[in-house]
C-alpha cells in the first residue's frame, strides 16, 4: 500500500466507493488477520485500526463493497 493514501479523494462526498475499498482492504486485511494495530498515513493525518474495532470497521468495508457492486469470491473445496 502507498505510504501517503488521499484521505480527501477516499472519504470526500462522492468518493468512488469500489477505490476506497480497494485501498483499504490490504489493511483490513492485515488487522484483521494478525490481530494488531496498524496505522495508516494519511496526507494529512494518521490512523491507528486496532482490533477492538475491528467490527465497525467490517460494517464500513461491507457497506463499500456493496456500494461499489463488488461480489464476493467465495469457493469450497468439497471431498467427493
């Protein structure tokens, strides 16, 4: 990820939902898989994402998802 992500261009009124979410989601990923605090930069201010949060942040990531139209890309592996 970008060490300086455009804070204004993500989360500014009529933001590309499916931009944002892509952005975002390698550092959701990393949280939510390694159960620690990760900061992102920002142009012009840091975040820390801890994993006590990690639940709102789920509802946000799933609201972006479903507003950029992206679908899930879920398999399973079945015996048989």
């Amino acid at each position: 990820m970008s060490d300086k992500i455009p804070y204004d261009v993500l989360f500014a009124p009529g933001a590309d939902p499916k931009v944002t979410y892509e952005t975002l989601y390698p550092k959701y990923m990393e949280v939510r898989l390694s159960r620690s605090p990760e900061k992102i930069k920002f142009r012009d201010r840091e975040l820390w994402f801890r994993p006590d949060n990690l639940e709102e942040w789920a509802k946000v990531m799933a609201e972006l998802k479903a507003a950029a139209g992206i679908q899930s890309n879920l398999f399973a592996i079945t015996a048989g």
